[in-house]
C-alpha cells in the first residue's frame, strides 16, 4: 500500500464509491470527475427521471448501457489527463484493466477494509442519495471489492487507502 505517499499530479484517481470524488473536484482547481454514467447510459433516464444526478439514478434498471461506452470512456479520460493534475475515474475491473492495457497513470483509492468504514460508507450512499438497489449491493460487497483489488492489482498499480472516514481530498492534501 502506498498510504504514507502523496499522489503523483498526472494521475488517474480510480476512485472507490463514496471516497469523495466529486466533493473534492468542486473543492479542488485543476481536478476533474468524470462520472461514468454519463458515458455508460443512455440519458434519457438520467435526465427525464432524476434530473440530471447521476448518483439517484445509479442501479436504476430503465437505464439503458451504451455500445462502445467503455472505449469512449477511457478516451474522455485520456483527453482531461493532459488538461487536469488529476482525473478521477468510477472503479471497477474492465475500466481498470483497459487503462492498464494502455499503459496509462492510474493509481487506485479505496477504504480500509473495516466494519467502521463499511457502515461509514453505508451512510455516505445514504446521504448523496443512492438508491437503496445500489447501496444495497454496493455495502454486501464492501469487502470483496477491496480485497479483489489488493489481490488482483497488488504490485501493479499504486494502491492508497483511506483510513476510517477520510476522503480523498486528505489524500490529495498531504504533504
């Protein structure tokens, strides 16, 4: 684990649900959070039912999955990464695994892996208005999600943790 290191500008902040990404982008110049629902899905549910909040409309099952999303994504992110010191990406293995593919500097931010955390992270989908399909699943695999990446990815991209209740925005501030 890479906690005690700051984050190199130029990265690419894979970021866990919930660590702070889009807080921090509103807080932070020269960052950028590139939602991925407004790539993956269609808009139509996006806008027409939840006006545009992307974390309301996560596990919605109207919401229709775009051909080609994944490529498009990873272009939009290889555009902003030239333009931004840091570009925070949703987490999830194929997004992962495509930047990797490509070669590009991705680190990964993710909780500790503790009950505090999890029942943390519980409450902060409650509070940006997950629905509770998403929280839900998201909170059963709180801990698979963090060990798959400290196995799967361990000695291949920087990993960072977050300690209990921390936000990347600590991260992104340590000297």
């Amino acid at each position: 684990m890479d906690t005690n290191k700051k984050i190199p500008k130029g990265s690419i902040i894979i970021g866990f649900p919930c660590i702070g990404k889009t807080t921090t982008s509103k807080i932070l110049k020269n960052v950028i959070d590139l939602e991925s629902s407004f790539y993956s899905y269609n808009d139509d549910v996006l806008k027409n039912k939840y006006n545009g909040d992307a974390e309301k409309s996560k596990g919605d099952p109207d919401r229709i999955l775009k051909e080609n999303w994944l490529l498009t994504y990873v272009e939009a992110i290889k555009d902003n990464l030239e333009k931004y010191d840091y570009v925070f990406t949703a987490a999830f293995p194929a997004l992962t695994d495509k930047l990797l593919e490509e070669n590009l500097p991705v680190v990964i931010v993710m909780p500790t892996n503790t009950i505090e955390n999890k029942n943390i992270y519980n409450q902060r989908s409650i509070d940006r208005g997950n629905l509770d399909h998403w929280r839900l699943g998201f909170i059963k695999n709180f801990s698979s999600y963090i060990e798959y990446n400290n196995t799967h990815y361990a000695g291949k991209i920087p990993i960072y943790e977050l300690e209990n209740g921390k936000f990347l925005i600590d991260l992104l501030y340590k000297k």
